[in-house]
C-alpha cells in the first residue's frame, strides 16, 4: 500500500499539510467537512501538490519537513509540481 503527502489550498489561500492513503477520498472528505478541523472552516479546498511514499512512517516524516517549511518554500514545491 502507498501512502501519500499532500498540500491543500484553502479557499483563504492558506496551505494544509495531511498525509492519506486515498488521496480522492481525502480531497472528498475535507470538502465534505468531514476531514480536518483546520480545513472545515475554510473549504473548498483543493489538492495542489502530493508526494508518493512506500510507508505511513515515510509520508509522516515528510509531512513534518514540509510543515517545518516556510510558506514561500511549500509553495515551491507547488510550483514545480503539475498534479
């Protein structure tokens, strides 16, 4: 099974960080008000960078780097990434 990291955008263009196995599923529950308590006040919100990783313990250390990241450096990620 692959695990994945994720940037969302928010609609008050802030960046969540999450890690999923199902990133549709994901992407559907945050929308839905169902995922994160950080993205159900501020949805739509829409998947704009992943990674694949082989384990939940790979996806959870990236996420970590990633949240440790400044705002300008998470949206580098975004930019040279085409989802």
């Amino acid at each position: 099974m692959s695990h994945f990291v994720y940037l969302a955008r928010c609609s008050d263009d802030s960046l969540y960080c999450g890690t999923c196995v199902d990133l549709k599923a994901r992407e559907q529950k945050h929308n839905d008000g169902t995922g994160a308590k950080y993205t159900r006040g501020r949805r739509p919100i829409a998947f704009v960078y992943h990674e694949k990783l082989k384990t939940l313990s790979a996806a959870r250390s990236r996420e970590a780097a990633i949240k440790s990241m400044s705002r300008e450096e998470k949206l580098e990620l975004v930019r040279g990434c085409s989802i």
